[in-house]
C-alpha cells in the first residue's frame, strides 16, 4: 500500500539536500515533490520540471471546432438548397462567421478542459500537507510503499528535517 511522507525544512539547501538524497536512494524521479508557501523557480530544488501539455487542447479543440462547423454549414447548405439567382449553393462567406465562432468556441472548452486536466483536478489520492508550510516552512513530500517507508524516512532525519509525517 502506498504512503505519503513530508518531511518539513526550515532551510531551502536542507530541503534541496533532501530532494538530492531521495534520488541518490533509488526512489523515482516524478515520485517526490516540494511543497512551498513562498515562491520559487521551477527546479530550485532539483525537483523534476513536468512537460505541460496544454497547449496541445486548444489546438485540437479548434481543429474539431472548425471540421464540426465545416461539415454542420456545408450539410445544412446541400441538405436544404436554396438557389437564389443563379448563386452557388455553398455560401462560403456565411460559412466563414459560422467557421471561426465555432472554431474560437471549441478552443476555449478544449482550454479549459486542459487546465482542469494538467492542473490534476480533481486530486482522488491527496498527499501529506502541514499548515506550517504556508508560515515560511518547505515540505518534501514522497509517495512511498510500505518497504521504502524506512529508506525515505532515514533521508529526511539524515537531511536535517524539522519533523516527518507519515500518511
């Protein structure tokens, strides 16, 4: 079964250290994370920097948008021809609002449906958390199993953590 350890530093180097010791131990490199009340650069730390992949959504999202209204226009055109003085069928100036409404629409469901879905919501497994962490402490957090738990906590003690939670 899987826990969460958090081990909280008062110093950013100790925490740094910590992070440098669970990977120097074995554990893998997306298992572990800080967790920080003040701002700091992504890889501070030495923490993995995830790949974000949002914008991949909004591009897909206009790309259907843009073929659900390419093939909702042109079928509703063919589907109920209107022939007014000797006029294509296909109005492809109407077409073009319908188009981009539909494509600009599209991107922004997709957008937000990205954000929700690289943002990790809803979090189903939530890890260990301290409130001292909003107060100026720095929290590393690990998803261990139960054989690993000694191994992280050792890391923690070894490194000069203020006090370990278990999950």
């Amino acid at each position: 079964m899987s826990k969460s350890i958090l081990g909280l530093f008062l110093d950013p180097n100790s925490a740094a250290d910590a992070m440098d010791g669970l990977k120097e131990s074995g554990f893998e490199q997306g298992s572990f994370d800080v967790l920080t009340g003040t701002p700091y650069p992504e890889g501070a730390f030495g923490e993995h920097v995830p790949q974000h992949r949002l914008f991949r959504f909004p591009a897909f999202g206009a790309i259907i948008g843009f073929s659900a209204s390419l093939f909702l226009t042109s079928a509703t055109q063919l589907a109920y021809p209107l022939i007014t003085g000797g006029k294509p069928i296909l109005s492809i100036f109407a077409m073009l609002i319908i188009m981009y409404e539909m494509t600009m629409l599209s991107a922004v469901i997709f957008s937000v449906i990205g954000i929700i879905f690289e943002s990790r919501l809803p979090n189903i497994h939530p890890s260990a958390y301290d409130p001292r962490i909003t107060e100026g402490y720095i929290g590393v957090v690990i998803s261990v199993e139960d054989k690993d738990l000694n191994k992280a906590k050792a890391v923690f003690e070894k490194t000069g953590s203020e006090e370990v939670k278990v999950v």
